[in-house]
C-alpha cells in the first residue's frame, strides 16, 4: 500500500490459503495410513480404501498446491476395477479462476516387465483459458531391482502440476530402483 502496510486483501487470501491447505491435508485419510505406517505396529503402505479393496474399491486422496495461478485444491479418486487402476483428480484454484479434471489410466498395458498407462488433463484458467495435456508413461523392469521409465506428452498453454506452461511437447526419462521384487 502506499503508506508502506501490506494490502488487507491480501493478508486475507495469505490466511485462507494458511487454513485451506492445513484443512485439506487433514482430509486425506492416506496421510493417517502414513503416520500409522511409520509410527505403528502396521508397516503396511497399501491405501486405505472406503468402499471395496484392491481389487474393486475406490478411495480418495487430497492435495493442496501453490502454483502460478494461487492455490489449488485436488480431490484424487483412487479407483480399481477388476485389478485395473485409475486416478480421477478434480481441481479448484484461487484468486484466479482454475478448475480442471484429469484421469489417469495406470497399467493400460502391462505384461511381465513392461507397463504402459496413459494420462488426460483438461483445465479452465482464468489466464489461459481452456486447455488439454495427453501424456504416455512406460516403465521396463530389467533386473530384480533396476529398470527404466519414460513419459510422452504434449499440452496446450495453461498449468498442471510438473509441466511448463507454455503449450509444447513434454518428453522424461529415468531410472527405477525397485526395494521389493
């Protein structure tokens, strides 16, 4: 401001963004399997699901994220059908106006040590308008604790977490270090 204070508005936003992420992070029933897996006699880390199990059942996971575009609140469904994995996130983000949806296809393909699972994102920002991202993962195991993993994908300008946001290509690569076989 002027007289050197810090904008009221902005204190506002500083605080609901301070409350939102702590209350959001609270939400996510993963993060009490966590502390539980850490601290408790249960080392499990498989996710705790609500409704089903591992093979069918769904569950839900939170994220909070500061980005470009201010924060963003992701509610991600963990869903397993018929031993098939899928992630659904929504997205809300503000001050500026982010909504977005995106599913992942983990294992689209998979055999013996070769997997390969696909990814859509879709958006509406306030600074970029409406977008879309597509992107290819594979993964190949090639010893009892090493392989490697590559991502394709190409997006429209606008944000999602991990990529530029320019429009363009996204290519990545790297090694797996697997501690169970």
């Amino acid at each position: 401001m002027p007289d050197s204070s810090v904008n009221p508005a902005l204190i506002r936003y500083y605080n609901q963004s301070t409350y939102l992420g702590l209350l959001w992070n609270l939400a996510d029933p993963q993060l009490y399997r966590e502390v539980g897996a850490t601290f408790g006699k249960n080392k499990t880390r498989r996710p705790i699901f609500l409704l089903g199990n591992q093979t069918q059942g769904w569950t839900y996971g939170t994220l909070f994220n500061v980005s470009p575009l201010g924060y963003e609140l992701y509610l991600n469904n963990y869903i397993h059908l018929a031993n098939q994995q899928f992630m659904l996130y929504l997205k809300y983000g503000d001050p500026f106006k982010n909504k977005g949806i995106g599913l992942v296809w983990h294992k689209l393909i998979a055999q013996n040590n070769w997997k390969l699972s696909a990814k859509v994102d879709a958006w509406d920002q306030g600074l970029f308008g409406k977008g879309l991202s597509t992107e290819v993962m594979t993964s190949l195991k090639f010893s009892k604790h090493f392989g490697l993993f590559a991502n394709l994908g190409y997006k429209s300008k606008g944000y999602v977490l991990g990529k530029q946001l320019g429009a363009g290509l996204n290519l990545g690569g790297g090694l797996i270090y697997y501690t169970k076989y």
